[in-house]
C-alpha cells in the first residue's frame, strides 16, 4: 500500500549527500535496518527514464516522530527532484521491507556492520534504535569511505564508544588527504575485520554498499568460515 509523506527539510551531511526528512504518516511502521521504495507523482519536475521511484534504507530510527532518508546526489531526474523539493511537497512510500532488522539482530549476541558510502544509513538506524533502548546488545560498525568530506555524520559515528561501551567503531579513509585523520586509511580485508571482531557462533553480519563493496565483503566473510544464514545484505545497486 502506498502513503503519502509530506517534505521537511534536507540537511548536508557530507560532500553531496543528504539527509531529507519527511512527516510520518500515522500508524506507518518499520523497523530499524529495513527499507522502502519513495516515488514522485506524475507531475514532478524533473522526469526519469527509470520510473522516478528508488529504494532508500530509512535512515532514523522507528521510535522518532518523523522519516527520514540519506542520499547521494546525481544527474538522474529522480534525485534531482529530491533536491528541489520544497518544505510541503508531496510524495508516495511504499511499506517497509527487508530481513536485515534490528529485531532479527538482536537474537545474535552481536552484531558487525559493514558499510561503505552510504550503505551507512540503515545502520544509523540501528544504531540510533538501539541507543534509545538502552540496548546493550554489542554493535561493531566498520565504515569505509574515500576521505572526511565524504564521510556522513563522521564526528558522530567517531564519538559513540565513548558514550556507549557496547559500541565499537573502525572507520577507514581509504584516500585519505587530512594529515590530522590518525586512524585507519586500509581497506577493508579479513584482517581487519579480525582486528575488532572475535566471531562467535551467534554473531550476526549486516553489509550495506553498492554491489562491488558487498560482493567483496560476502567473499572475505565467506572465506573465514562464516555460514551464509548469518551474513545480511543491501545490495545498493
Ligand atoms: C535495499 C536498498 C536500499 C537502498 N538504500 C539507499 C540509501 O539509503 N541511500 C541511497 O542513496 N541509495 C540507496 N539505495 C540505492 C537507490 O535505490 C538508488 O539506486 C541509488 O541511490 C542511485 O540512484 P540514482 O537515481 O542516483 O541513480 P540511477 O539513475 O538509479 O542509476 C543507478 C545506477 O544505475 C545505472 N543506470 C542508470 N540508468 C540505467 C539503465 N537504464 N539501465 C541500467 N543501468 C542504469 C547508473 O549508471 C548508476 O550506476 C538502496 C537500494 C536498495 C536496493
């Protein structure tokens, strides 16, 4: 079923991606870690050729009042919509979707997330739920990135293990050009994974990227030994 949400406002969270943020309509539910598809009606401003819907993870948590969704921008008429739109337009959301939740999640005894780009936003999601819940189920997120400027929320993700013991974060810049970033610049492989997670029979995997950066990921875990039945994936296209 289709709803109709109603845009907020967009906020730059690193270079060319935003943040935009839409009402709630009453009742809509889903759970941190899933996704839904966001279409423009006919009349948009700008066409396009691929049907001007996309899926997007939703990026905050189910508890806050309102959606709210990361995107990098492009040339495709679909996102060039989203950048024009104006506090009041109107578009349409599909239900959420997705296995990889936090509910899901929690049967584990943790949890590594991997991402790149923003393949981070359902993980904000989660991570956002769990804080809100006071939930101590044990999270490990490795984030990689080019370099800061592309880095969404990095001071954000950067500070959370000292807030939250039960957090862990390895963030990489893998073209890094700030001589003041005193952390890791590797890309992501089975040592470094091995560096900050301990695998344990119930631990559960949530990879987020575009189709490369997932299908690397599947390989270095599946080669490790790590069952299928504990590896989540969204797969961005
Ligand atoms: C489960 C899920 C969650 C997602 N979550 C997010 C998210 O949180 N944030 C986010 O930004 N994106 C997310 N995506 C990806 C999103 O749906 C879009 O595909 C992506 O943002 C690119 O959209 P675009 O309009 O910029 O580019 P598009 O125009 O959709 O192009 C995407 C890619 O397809 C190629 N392409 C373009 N047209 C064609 C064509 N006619 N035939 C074949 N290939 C073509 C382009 O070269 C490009 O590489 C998610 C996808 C999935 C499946």
């Amino acid at each position: 079923m289709l709803e109709e949400i109603t845009f907020q406002n967009k906020e730059e969270v690193a270079e060319n991606t935003f943040l935009y943020t839409f009402s709630k309509p009453k009742g809509y539910t889903f759970q941190a870690g899933q996704y839904a598809t966001l279409r423009f009606h006919k009349k948009a401003l700008h066409q396009d050729d691929r049907g001007n819907a996309r899926c997007f993870s939703f990026a905050n948590a189910p508890y806050e009042k309102t959606l709210s969704f990361m995107m990098r921008q492009s040339e495709s008429g679909f996102k060039k919509n989203m950048f024009d739109a104006k506090e009041g337009d109107t578009m349409q959301i599909t239900g959420a979707q997705g296995r990889g939740t936090f509910e899901v999640f929690r049967e584990g005894d943790q949890l590594v997330m991997i991402c790149a780009g923003v393949g981070v936003t359902p993980m904000r999601s989660i991570l956002r739920q769990s804080i809100y819940e006071n939930n101590t189920l044990s999270l490990i997120l490795i984030n990689s990135n080019r370099n800061r400027r592309s880095t969404p929320e990095l001071e954000w993700l950067e500070a959370l293990p000292q807030s939250y013991s039960y957090i862990k974060v390895l963030n990489t810049l893998t073209d890094n050009d700030d001589s003041k970033w005193q952390g890791s610049t590797q890309r992501i492989d089975e040592a470094m994974i091995g560096s900050i997670v301990s695998d344990t029979p119930q631990t559960l995997y949530f990879v987020a990227a575009g189709v490369g950066f997932v299908q690397a990921v599947e390989r270095i875990l599946l080669s490790q030994g790590i069952p299928r039945e504990r590896i989540y994936f969204d797969s961005f296209g």
